[in-house]
C-alpha cells in the first residue's frame, strides 16, 4: 500500500501546478524564479508568502508555515492526508489504486455523507412546511431573519419517531449505513429503528469542505436534554470540530481573531450581527485538536462564555489549552444572566464589540477569578490566593511568558519573586503544580545552536556538504531537536533535500526544511568550505567546554564534600580533556 501511495504521491507532485493552486486561494506576483503574496495562513499587509514552482515548494516567513502542495491542501481545507491525496488526484488526473477494503470503506463513508446532506434537505423541507410552524416560532422570537435562517441551513426534525428514517429508506438508503452515521437509533429489543432526532430545531455541522457531516437539535418542548448532537460516526468527531468554522474561516483571518462562544444560538446570532469570526464547540469542553485547529486560521483568541459558573469553569479549564499551544487568548466577560444572544439582541453589536476589544488576558482573568475567592489582605488570603495562581502559571509553556507572569504577580501583590517561585517547585512535588513543559530546545539562542543551524542549512542547499559533515560529525553532535531530525534525515541520503520531507516524521522538521530550501545561505560560493569546516569546530569547541563546565562542577562539590578520590579523579579528566581542547576562534560565517 505505501508502494502505491508514494507513486501516487510522487506523480502527483510532477503533474501539479503549484502556483495556479495557491492562486486559488492568494494573488500571486512573480519575483525571480519565485512567487510572492500576501499569506493565506495570517493576517499581513507585506508579502511574505513565497512559491517556488520548480522545487514545487511554498514558504511563509511571518508565520512559518510551509511544505508542498498536499501541505497547502490539507491546511487550507483541514483535510487528512489521505482526503489531501484523493482531492489533489482528481485535479491532475492520476488513477489511485485502491485495496478491496479500502474502496468498500471510501464508497461507506461517500455514501454516509450523501445521506447526510439528504438529511439535511429533508430537515430544511420540514421547517418550510406545515411541521416547521413551531420552530419558525421560535427563530422568529430569537430574531433570526430568513438570510440567516438559509445561510446556516437551519431545519426542523418533524415530531414523528421515523419520518427521517422513512424518508431517507425511500431513497435507498439503508438502515445500518443511516444508523452509523447518527441519523438513527435502534430500538430496544432491537426490533426497528427511530429517528435520533425530534421535534427539534436542527442546526446542520458542517465539515471545511461544507458538507454536512452531523446535526445539532435544540428541543422544542420540554424534552432533555435541550441540545442533542448526533453521535459520533466515521464522518464526524466532535473532539475535532468547530460549529460554524467553514464559514467564520475568511473573517477570520480579515480580522485577526477568532471568537469563541458556546453555543448553536450564540454563532448565529453572532454571525447575524456581524461579528462573523465567531465559532463554537459541539457541546463538549474545548479540546487541544480544537486549539490547534484554530491556530491554523488565528493569530490570537478570544473566549465568551456564559457568565455563569458552569462558563466561567469551561473559560478556566480550557485556557491552559491555549497556553500549550501558544495561541495568545483573552476572556471577555459579559454582564451575569446573559449569553452572547441575548446581550446581542438587547444591547447590540456594537457594545459587544466594546466587551471583546476590553477582553481580559489570560494572566489578569485568573487573577480576577482567585480575587473572587481569596482575600489577599489577609495572610491565609494571600497564600489560598497564590496556591490557586501558581499551578496556572506553572502550566505556561514559553519560559519567558511565565517569568514575565511570576513577575507581575509578585510585583502586584507584593509578594517576593523567589518566594513565589520555591512555592511552585514544592507544589510541583506535591502534585498540586502543573508540571513545566520542556523547553523547545535547551541550546536554542547559544553559540552551539547558531553553528548547528549554519550547518543544517548547507547541508540542505549544498548536498556535498553532507559529505563533510559525515566524515567529522554524527547524528548525536547536534543536540536541538529539530536538527537532530533534519540531520539524520540528511546525513542518510545524498538526494535533492526537497525529495527528503517524506521521511521526516514531524511537522515542526518539515517546516524547518521548507524554511531552509527558501531561506539564502548568505554565504559566498568561495567561502562555503571555510564555513562549514570553522562551523563544525565550533561544534567540537563547545561540546569540550560544556564538558569542562560539568566536570568543573562535579569536582566542587566532591571537594566541599571532601571526597579526596574524586577529586583526584575528576582532576585528571579535566587536564586530559584540556589537552584535546581545539584553539578558540569563531567559525566564519
């Protein structure tokens, strides 16, 4: 199967016109051998996207993102890689061959989803007609005009246990497909099947490539619970999916931002108002697939939920998610008793437009929620008020963000820096502290970490330097992980570092390669050996004084620990390992 797959794949990216793809989505201008526009990923007003049609490779500078034409597919439609592959070969014409089981599961789910967009006209059908009346009712207290009303595709489920079900057997559907998708349910005793959903107002989910993968139902009585989402089936993951992001996406990135609300009501409502860059979550907590989803089409975040306390949890669980993703987000908090609908309907856009331009960051809604609770006047005020802060902080991934936080807090509150930081470690070892994420890489920004990258990035426009840096160095010299990976991945083949992405296993590698092939060495043809060479003395130089470094450190605390044979020892390593020390100069560049 992979055989057929990387023919396929490799045929594909021959036949495909990379600069007429992205111009699909993108102005391009021509500039030398490449491309140049305005970046489909992030907000800019300079050109930093740039196409290279020969290598057949794309590259952002302001967000980084970067790869190949099954790249730019699958994150402009959030499609799998296999979706990327079937959508790319029907655009160049290449047949792909398919197992017995594999075509069976692709006619499955193709079949799935006809039935439900079928679903979908049918519930649009119902609202229109005489069973609509009640839900046409309710749009029409909520003040949801027809424009909006079509736009969403907004539908009623007939009260009726089996008029889907009798509909949809109509059109030749079966019973078992209908049940995987979530459209039916079997009855006890396993004697026939009913209609999942009833006498709700039905809100189609719809996927990036708007096809309706699912449904919402907000009941029209006093049924419960109130909003019911169909199960999960091969076509719908709600833990991966965000209410109305397939027509928020383009105000998205027009305004920079994304809003997130919580729900059905809510993004309609929103969207109406104009406030177009507004999406939801499927009645489930925000989950990391959804933060990372987000990323791809926003810089920056913000979270409005109800003000009441099952919101206010929701907004203090999920934000630690933005923080691990390093999506900066802000809380906006609205007036106690209203939601985004009602706040809308009542006070308008333009005072809530006001509410998300004075959202709270991170940082200060968690300390306005602990000063909720905690009285920091007093002193077991203050100490139940850090205690609640600091697992927060202690779950900030970027080192830097979390110092700058520690430093606020203990400035604000007067409160000594160190004072705050050894609480943190012994919550850490209670098990009450989150746990500090590693850093990225513990050389980046050293003198080791530029000789690393210098190298990396000849070894990917001059494959003859690969040859050089395998005679000096292995795989193990480069510590950043990043480098390690292109390293291993260089060092093991001689081909054009464009064929090479396939066998990097991460994303984050595949980005760094991208952005190296586009990237200028900045080094003069004539001095390219000189370079490489001082470079990889440099490599040699630091291992030996980081190892003097540890060594040094060892042999002081065996002398303050009085261990004469250790010292001895510890002596004798450091005068060998001096000996071997390489003359200190720096590698040209």
């Amino acid at each position: 199967m992979r055989d057929r797959l990387g023919a396929a794949r490799d045929e594909i990216r021959q036949r495909i016109n990379l600069v007429e793809l992205v111009s699909q989505h993108v102005a391009l201008k021509k500039a030398g051998r490449q491309y140049k526009g305005l970046c489909p990923f992030h907000q800019e007003k300079t050109p930093s996207f740039h196409v290279d049609p020969e290598r057949g490779l794309y590259y952002c500078f302001g967000c980084h993102a970067g790869g190949d034409a099954f790249d730019f597919v699958m994150r402009t439609g959030n499609l799998s890689f296999p979706e990327a592959l079937e959508q790319l070969a029907a655009r160049t014409g290449v047949r792909l061959e398919r197992s017995p089981e594999e075509a069976q599961d692709r006619s499955e789910r193709e079949q799935m989803l006809r039935a439900l967009d079928a679903a979908a006209a049918f519930y649009r059908e119902q609202l229109a007609g005489d069973a609509g009346q009640v839900a046409r009712a309710y749009l029409e207290r909520r003040g949801v005009d027809a424009q909006t009303r079509e736009r969403f595709g907004l539908g009623a489920a007939p009260q009726a246990w089996d008029a889907l079900l009798r509909h949809l057997r109509g059109r030749g559907y079966p019973v078992a497909l209908l049940e995987r998708a979530g459209l039916v349910q079997a009855r006890s005793g396993g004697e026939g099947h009913f209609d999942f959903l009833r006498h709700r107002l039905i809100f189609p989910i719809q996927d990036l490539q708007d096809r309706t993968v699912a449904f919402g139902g907000r009941a029209l009585d006093d049924a419960t619970p109130k909003y019911l989402n169909s199960r999960e089936s091969p076509a719908f993951n709600k833990g991966r999916m965000l209410y109305a992001l397939n027509w928020a996406r383009e105000a998205i990135r027009e305004a920079g931002e994304v809003v997130i609300v919580e729900g059905y009501m809510d993004v309609v409502t929103c969207h109406q108002s104009g406030i177009r860059h507004a999406v939801a979550s499927l009645g489930t907590a925000l989950t990391p697939d959804h933060v990372l989803l987000l990323k791809r089409f926003a810089p920056r975040a913000v979270v409005v939920y109800d003000p009441d306390a099952a919101g206010m949890a929701a907004s203090e669980r999920g934000l630690h998610l933005f923080e691990e993703a390093e999506l900066p987000v802000r809380v906006a908090a609205l007036p106690q008793g209203r939601d985004p609908d009602s706040f809308l309907r009542q006070e308008g856009p333009e005072k809530f437009r006001t509410i998300l331009a004075t959202a709270l960051s991170m940082f200060d809604y968690q300390v306005a929620q602990a000063l909720s609770r905690h009285d920091p006047r007093t002193l077991e005020g203050k100490i139940a008020f850090v205690d609640e802060l600091l697992p927060v902080l202690g779950s900030v991934a970027n080192p830097v963000r979390q110092s700058e936080y520690l430093r606020a807090l203990a400035e604000r509150f007067k409160v000594s820096e160190d004072a705050l930081r050894q609480r943190l470690v012994a919550l850490r070892r209670s098990g009450r502290g989150a746990a500090k994420p590693p850093e990225p890489s513990a050389v980046q920004g050293t003198k080791r970490f530029r000789a690393e990258r210098l190298l990396v990035h000849m070894m990917v426009q001059a494959p003859e330097a690969r040859k050089v840096v395998r005679r000096d160095l292995s795989v193990e010299d480069f510590l950043d992980p990043l480098h390690r990976n292109l390293a291993q991945v260089l060092l093991d083949a001689d081909a054009p570092a464009e064929a090479l992405k396939d066998r990097l296993a991460d994303q984050e590698s595949v980005a760094l390669l991208t952005r190296l092939l586009f990237d200028p060495l900045g080094v003069a043809e004539k001095d390219e050996e000189k370079v490489l060479l001082g470079n990889i003395a440099t490599l040699r130089r630091v291992e030996v004084e980081e190892r003097l470094r540890e060594l040094r450190q060892r042999l002081a605390e065996a002398e303050a620990a009085g261990n004469e044979e250790e010292v001895a020892n510890l002596q004798r390593a450091i005068w060998a390992l001096r000996s071997q020390e390489p003359r200190p100069q720096e590698a040209p560049r």
